[in-house]
C-alpha cells in the first residue's frame, strides 16, 4: 500500500479518507520514501523509541552506538548492566537516569514475563500488546504505538506532535484534542495497513522537521498551502505586512 497513492482532489464535500489519502499522496510526491524506523532488529528500534523521548534522534544515535560498541544491545546484555553502567552508556541521549530506569522496566517485563524472549512479547496481538505496553514504567501512548507499528510490524497509527500541529493547521482536527481521538482519525478513514502507517508517520515527521515547523513555518514551500487554512492566512498577513 505504501508508495505514491493515485491523486485525490481535496473539497469540502469529500470524505475524510480522500483528504488523509491527498495529504499522503502530496508528501510522497514532495519528500519521497523515508526508510523509517532506523534500527538493525526489532529491540533495537525499541530501545530507540524509549531513548528518542524528550530528545533528537543525533542523540539517540550515539547513545545505541555506546550500547553497540559494549555490546550490549540485548535483553541479556541490558539485563547485566549496572544502572550507573547503562546511564554511562546512553548519556548522550539526556535524561539519562529517568530513561535508565524506563529501560530497566521494559528489559524485566521481557525477561521476567517473556524469558527473554522479544518474539513472544511482539506476537501478541495489538490490543493486548498495547495494554501491556502501557502498564510498563516509562512507555505511554506513543512509544508503544512506535513499538507496536515499527518493531512488531503490526498496523497502528502513531500520533506525535508534529501530526497534530500539521492536522490542527489545516483545521483538521482541534489542537487541544485528545491521543486516543487524532489516532481514530487515522485508524477509522485508512486502510490498515502496516506499510502505508509507516510511511505516513515518517512524511509527517519530516513535513514537521523541514516546513511546518512550530515556530515561523515555511508556508509558501509547504505542499500543503492550498489546502492549510493556518498557512494561507499567514501568507496573506505576510503580504498585507509588506504592502
């Protein structure tokens, strides 16, 4: 599924599945396949998503590359660790200690319920991988989601804040709502599809990182602007400044 979907023109009167579908397609056709998640196996990328909270992934990076040239970047090998000696290694990543203790959580859930074993936990399915996810210390909505989608390869969308500052702009949804909400906006009108979620997280992200961004957005480079009540009014308050 994931891949430049066929064009959808966006109007007032069509759906909510064509406009997510149009938004998709103009991204793709802007920014191109994004190779999202970075990581070499499955509890990679979650160690990666637990380290990337309150954080860029630059920082993220060094911090498994300490754990890699340690080599320790396994249940067994985290499990061994001291706190003082997995702090030292993702330091780079900040909060070093907060996120040494969400690991340890996440590695004794594994070891203690699942004998070390990552396949056992990821076949669950997604409703009560997600409920047990979310009883760990240190996981909330999103990183289990990140979990669930990129480790497990199982489809459910992932809401960041890049996805409800693009989809508050274009007055898509309010601001202020709730996770669970913005996410059914996505599961509800999408096809569930692991491939297409993926892709779709990964351009939200990079339209967040490079454009819309929270302060002074690149409005008139967006492939959005058309269709962004926000980024047209601002282009016009940018036009009126300057007459």
């Amino acid at each position: 599924m994931a891949g430049r979907l066929a064009l959808l023109p966006f109007h007032q009167d069509n759906t909510m599945r064509q406009q997510l579908l149009d938004i998709y397609d103009r991204l793709f056709r802007r920014f191109g396949p994004q190779h999202w998640w970075p990581g070499d196996s499955p509890f990679e990328i979650i160690i990666g998503a637990i380290l990337t909270q309150s954080t860029n992934w630059a920082n993220v990076a060094k911090a498994l590359s300490n754990l890699k040239r340690a080599d320790v970047l396994s249940p067994r090998g985290l499990g061994a660790l001291s706190d003082d000696r997995l702090a030292e290694l993702i330091r780079p990543s900040g909060y070093f200690r907060a996120k040494t203790r969400k690991l340890r959580a996440f590695t004794n859930l594994l070891n203690n319920d699942y004998h070390g074993e990552l396949e056992r936990l990821l076949s669950l399915d997604v409703p009560e991988l997600r409920r047990v996810l979310l009883r760990t210390h240190g996981i909330g909505p999103e990183t289990a989601d990140s979990i669930i989608l990129y480790a497990a390869q199982k489809p459910i969308f992932v809401v960041d804040a890049y996805t409800r500052r693009i989809f508050a702009r274009l007055g898509l949804v309010p601001p202020t709502g709730r996770y669970n909400d913005l996410q059914q906006v996505f599961m509800k009108h999408l096809p569930s599809d692991v491939a297409l979620f993926n892709e779709y997280h990964a351009l939200l992200v990079c339209l967040g990182k490079t454009t819309c961004t929270k302060k002074n957005p690149h409005c008139s480079e967006c492939p959005l602007l058309d269709i962004c009540p926000t980024g047209q009014h601002g282009q016009e308050s940018h036009r009126q400044a300057y007459m």
